[in-house]
C-alpha cells in the first residue's frame, strides 16, 4: 500500500481477491483509495458499508456486489454483473460494461457511461441505473422496483414482466416484453431525470425520452 | 334391458334425512333419481326417495353434484385407486377445474401418494457375525456433525445431524420461522431461512436469547443460522448474509426442480411485500436459476465472494433438486462448497404447479448411493457433508439415508407437522389453520412460537434418540461408523435401486457388483473414476 498525498494506491497486479480484499476493507475507512491492475479480480470491493474506490483500468466480473454504501468509480470497462444485489451506494464506470449490470438490486445508483450488455437491471427492485450507451436484450426482465434510463437502444423483450418501476429510453427497442407499455412522462419524471443527468454530467434531451412501465402487478396467475 | 355398469359393488351411497329435501317433502326434488345413470336411486309410488341398489354406484359423483342440499355421499368400500383407476374422482375433478378455468392447479404441502423407497429398506441389527451392540441405556453414541472444520473460521458444530431445510419467511408465518429458529436452539441444530429474508428476532433465538440485547438466555444449547442465497434473492444484502452462521446457494428444490420458489400473491402482506421488495399482493415468484450465474466458472466466483462479504468465516451450503445427483453433487465439489442437502422427489413447498409436486424429480433415497458415490470418488465423502431431504418422517428414514452414506437429514414437512400441521394441503392459499403457513393474523395467532418450538426441540430429541438406539444396535458408537452392510433392501426393486444387499440372497445385485465392486471385507459401494 502506497500513499500519494492523501490518496492510498492499492496494487493488485498477481494477488488474489482474499488478499487485495482485507486491505482494502482496512484502506476505505482511511479515505480514498485507488486500485490499479484489478481487471482479473472478480468479486473486488464486494458488501463495503463505506468507502470511496477509484479503479484506475478495468474492473474484472461482480465488482460492487452487495455494495452497501461504497461509492467505485472505474475509469475504464467493467466486466458482467455489475453492483449485483447492491443496496445502496453509487458505481460509475466510464467506459462500457458486460451482461448483467445492476442485478437483484435494493438500491444505490449505478452509471455507465458507455453501453451494458445482455439482462441489464433483471429483477431490479430499487436501484437507479443509467446507462449512456445502449442495453442488449432481455433488459429490466422482472423488474419489481427501481428506475433504469437507457439513452441509447434497447434490444429485444425490454422489460419483460415488469413488475414495478419505470424505464426511460432515449433511442428505439427492437421489441417490448409481456406486461409492458409505454406510457407519457409526467412532471415527476422530468424532475427526477433532470436531477440524475445535472449530478452524473449526463448529456441528454429529457423530454425526448419514452417511458415504459408496467400493466399489472399480477401477470402470472389468476384469482 | 339393463345396462351393466362397468364396476359395482364397490361404493357406499347415503343420503342424510335431515337435509335432503324429499326426506322432508316427499314427491319433491328427486333430482337424484334422474340423473343417476345407472339406477342407484328409486322414486316410489308414495314420492319418497330411497337408495334402491348402491351396487350400481360406480362413483361418478353426478348426484352429489346435482343435489341442491348436498346431501349425498359416496364413499368408496375399496380403495378408489383400485377400481377407478386411472379415472379416480380426484383426476376426474382436475380435468374440469382445467376445463372451467383455463389454468393449471397450484398446491402447497407436497408429494402425495407416493410409496416412500425407505420403506422397502430394513436395518440390520448386530448379533454375533458383526462387533456386538452397543447400549442405547447405559452407553454412550456420538451423535455430533460438524461442517467446514478445515475451510471456515466458524465451523458449524451440530448436536444432531439433522437440520431444518430451508422454509421462507412468506412462506410461513413469522410465529412458525420463530419457533423454528427456538427449536434449533433448544436441540443444538441449524435452521434455514429459506429466501424469504431473515427476521430479526431469529437472530437471536437462535442463539437461545429471549431478547435482543442477548442479555436472558432461555434455550440451551443455542443453534446455527443458515440464510439463502436464491435466484430471487429476496431481502438479501452484505448484512443480511454477515447475520447468519452459514450461506445457502439454492440451486433447486425436489418439490418443483427446474423452478423458483412460489409464493403467491394472497400471501404477499405489506410486512411481507416490504422484506422482499415487491408490491403487495404480487406473485413472488423466484426465477429458476440464478441470473447472474452462466456456467460453474461464475458458481466459483460467486462462492468465492460470498465467502470474502462473510470474510471466510462461515461454510458455504449447496442445495439441490433431485435431478442428476453424481453429476450435479461433482459440481458442487468443484465449485467449493462445505456442504450439499439433496432434496428427493417427495421434497415439501407452499406453493407449487401440482403436476410438478407429483411427478418430477428422483425420489430420495434413490440419489443417495450417486451422490455419496461422487463424494468418494472425489476423495471428499465425510468431508464435504451431505444432507438428504424430501419426505423424511423419523429417526428410522434418517438413520437408512446415514447409512447409506449421509452425513446428516433435513425435516422440513415433519417440522410443519411438529408444529401443529394436519397436511391438508393449503399452504399455497395462505389458510393454514394452525397459522403455520399463513399471513392471516387472526390464524396466525392460533400459532404460540414458543409452544410450536417446545414441539419442534421435542420432536428432534425423540428423532435424535431414534437414530442412537439403531446406531447402537448395529453396533456402532457414533453415526460415522454406519455403512450400507446396515442395512438391507427387501424387495429386488430396492435392491437394484439402491445398490444394498438383497434379504435372503444376502449379496448386492450382480450388475452393481460388476459396475462398482465391493471393497474386500465390507459391503461399501466401490468407487469408480467417472469424476
């Protein structure tokens, strides 16, 4: 561990999660922390309450899961399940990230800037997840709570059984799943998408955006 | 000319006086009389309605269904599943429900009218051949289980080898997860939340405290909490995993393998909707697999950082649906775990599509020779621990699943029913009428936690002793030393099932000799080098 200035530099390079993982747990209560090399670290920065994480390079599979308060900037891509089950705290990444991204979450916000794979925001049930770039198929599939904005396309079977929740999206959807519909934005969510794009510097035309939401809260069975 | 019906003799008819109309006003009704197809009822001459020939009663029920007062019964004299079959009432009415609804049944409890294997399995006692018994009365049998000795911080020390399987918060009320989590503290045992989150009061009775500040310890010697990490992951965070004694991966469960969990949206209350996310009475049903799992390389990266939130402390667990044990339990293996529960066919649920309850799935005891064979083969039997799950009723099944090569067995529908359950089957409504699996609060007041966890301790202390009084008389003390040359299979099915020696031919079957020999002196399945 390496302190410049104020900030302690975290080197990752050839050690395993266990290893760079209780460092870091004692790091992140001292203040910022920067982790380089850290691309084949999967699970890295997983269930922090605290902490601010710079990842200097890519981040490796599982980065922020069950994050819980952390706030993890990646300067460069990130791989597949992105903040997965996260229940609070904030994951920037500045390049694109894999399939997955914002999975099984409570809470916390999530921002690429680039584009997300495949079964992006599945089973979402608090979280806010923007992403800049375009999504794959298969996006917000079960979601049961949460916003996800999409500024770019979708793919196919958007929002499939959604449950609860809203979905923005900038661009075009090759298809719409079962239970979604796309409704008109409201007042509400001018002013909460206004807010988002103003705090993560998001270039975007609000307005433009069209929402999907869901049609019932009890698709599958009957009585 | 008469028509002969196609089965008679075979079912008694009633009809009682006191609500049947024609009783009362005779030459009225006698809807009976007409829509009998085979004659059963006569009209007489003064209008009085009697039954004139239950033999030609082939238990079609038309009258019962006609009757305005429901008045009639018709009990089968011999088993309906002999003379009906495959047209038994039961059937018959399922084929209308999907006619007149458009949709599937849904059933809670679990299997239903399926012969257990274990029953067809008897324990050898010892007398002179093998080392003589041991004294259930005056001597002493070790009964302790421990799991992830070399891989945790915090191994898990069980009295008994016996756990409460996973059963949701959701799925049952919260009284029944207390009482659950007060009989494991009672007996020294584990409980399982299941993937319905986790109550904070569990947390510490299960620990045998009364309140949370841990200060007035009621319950010795205290139990284990494991908590689920399933495909819905409901209510599941970096503290909700730090709470508990041992993670759970969910893989699948025997009574609706291939499937998420169920519950359905009656049961989904606000308290319920608020654990788990979700509006209030929604369908909460879990996805079949893990969506953030793509192959075992993923499995091992997410054993790994469960293991890294929890900081090495507690055993990873594994449950599977009975699907294909040797293959699957070697993935289990390979992905790291510290312990695998198997649930057979005859698995439990609250809630599942009913087709799936009855008819998918390996039974119990028929996974446990394949997966205590991977066990071995990989060079981890008795290290890494299996439990059995699925239907299993007392210290006789678990003691067979243990000897069989077991480390331990899980009673999930037997703790329901030392609870207070009757099995009648409602667990999906969220009726239970010992609160047990309902959200109702004024049924769920009907269920005392602490009551239903004094029934739970006694349960598994009366089932404890049962394993040690047959460990004892097969001549063993502690349940480690038990082996198949315990037990025997009495019919030639079981035998080729099972793999264990055949009653009276005293040798296992040819082609399990041939396939997996027995190694010189004992009757222990041999090992193979499939893995």
């Amino acid at each position: 561990m390496a302190v410049v200035g104020r900030v302690r530099e975290l080197v990752a390079e050839g050690r395993d999660l266990r290893a760079v993982s209780a460092e870091l747990r004692r790091a992140v209560a001292q203040g910022p922390v920067t982790i380089r090399h850290a691309g084949h670290l999967h699970g890295l920065a997983a269930g922090l309450s605290e902490g601010d994480i710079l990842i200097d390079g890519d981040a490796g599979d599982y980065l922020g899961v069950l994050n819980d308060g952390a706030y993890i900037h990646v300067t460069g891509n990130a791989g597949r399940y992105l903040a997965d089950n996260m229940t609070s705290g904030t994951v920037v990444i500045d390049g694109s990230c894999g399939d997955g991204a914002g999975q099984y979450c409570y809470g916390g916000t999530i921002v690429v800037r680039g584009s997300a794979g495949a079964l992006t925001a599945v089973m979402n049930k608090g979280a806010t997840i923007l992403i800049a770039g375009d999504v794959g198929n298969e996006a917000a599939t079960y979601m049961l709570g949460g916003d996800v904005v999409i500024l770019g396309d979708a793919g196919a079977r958007l929002a499939n059984y959604l449950i609860r929740g809203a979905i923005y999206v900038g661009g075009t959807w090759r298809s719409l799943g079962h239970n979604a519909v796309q409704a008109e934005l409201d007042a509400a969510d001018l002013e909460k998408l206004t807010a988002w794009f103003r705090r993560f510097d998001i270039a975007g035309d609000v307005p433009s955006l069209k929402k999907v939401v869901s049609l019932s809260q009890r698709p599958f069975y009957k009585s | 000319m008469p028509v002969m019906p196609p089965v008679n003799g075979t079912f008694c008819v009633t009809v009682l006086s006191d609500r049947c109309l024609n009783a009362r006003m005779p030459g009225k009704c006698a809807t009976c009389v007409r829509v009998c197809p085979h004659e059963v009822f006569r009209l007489d001459d003064a209008g009085i309605v009697s039954v004139q020939n239950y033999n030609a009663c082939v238990g079609c029920r038309i009258c019962a269904e006609f009757c305005p007062e429901d008045a009639i019964r018709i009990n089968p004299a011999e088993s309906e599943f002999l003379v009906r079959s495959p047209w038994t009432f039961p059937q018959v009415e399922e084929i209308h429900y999907k006619a007149q609804t458009g949709q599937y049944m849904l059933r809670g409890f679990g299997t239903m009218g399926l012969p257990s294997l274990f029953d067809q399995i008897t324990v050898v006692p010892s007398q002179l051949a093998s080392p003589p018994p041991l004294d259930k009365y005056r001597e002493e049998c070790d009964l302790e289980l421990v799991i992830g000795e070399d891989t945790c911080e915090e191994p898990i020390r069980l009295k008994y080898p016996l756990i409460f399987p996973a059963m949701s918060f959701g799925a049952l009320s919260r009284e029944a997860r207390m009482a659950l989590a007060i009989g494991a503290a009672q007996t020294g045992i584990l409980s399982n939340t299941g993937e319905g989150g986790l109550l904070r009061d569990e947390t510490w009775l299960i620990k045998g405290y009364e309140n949370e500040a841990r200060t007035m310890k009621r319950w010795e010697p205290g139990g284990y909490l494991a908590v689920q990490w399933s495909t819905g992951r409901w209510g599941v965070s970096a503290e909700y995993l730090r709470a508990a004694d041992a993670i759970e991966i969910k893989i699948g469960q025997g009574a609706k393998p291939g499937m998420g969990g169920h519950l359905l949206g009656a049961k989904v209350t606000a308290e319920i909707a608020a654990v788990r996310g979700v509006p209030v009475g929604t369908d909460a049903l879990s996805p079949c697999r893990h969506y953030d799992v793509q192959n075992l390389e993923d499995l091992k990266r997410m054993v790994a950082f469960l293991r890294d939130v929890t900081e090495y402390h507690v055993p990873i667990l594994f449950k599977l649906g009975p699907s294909r044990p040797y293959e699957d339990v070697c993935a289990c293996v390979e992905v790291g775990a510290d312990a695998i529960s198997i649930d057979g066919l005859a698995g439990g649920t609250g809630a599942s599509p009913a087709i799936v309850t009855q008819g998918v799935g390996i039974p119990t005891a028929a996974l446990i020779a394949p997966a205590v064979r991977a066990l071995k083969n990989l060079g981890v039997h008795r290290k890494v621990k299996l439990f059995i799950l699925g239907g299993m009723r007392s210290g006789l099944d678990a003691y067979k699943a243990m000897a069989m090569g077991a480390d331990g067995v899980g009673f999930g529908a037997a703790a329901e029913i030392a609870m207070g359950c009757r099995a009648c089957m409602a667990c999906h409504t969220g009726r239970c009428p010992y609160g047990i699996t309902s959200q109702d609060p004024e049924l769920r007041a009907r269920l005392d936690a602490v009551e239903a966890g004094n029934r739970l301790a006694n349960f598994i202390r009366a089932t404890a002793e049962e394993i040690k009084m047959l460990t004892m008389l097969s001549g063993h003390d502690s349940i480690k030393g038990l082996s198949e040359e315990d037990l025997r299979a009495v019919d030639l099915d079981t035998a080729a099932i099972t793999g264990l020696k055949l009653i009276g031919y005293d040798r296992r079957l040819p082609w399990w000799e041939e396939a997996y020999p027995s190694q010189a002196g004992g009757g222990t399945i041999g090992v193979d080098r499939r893995c």
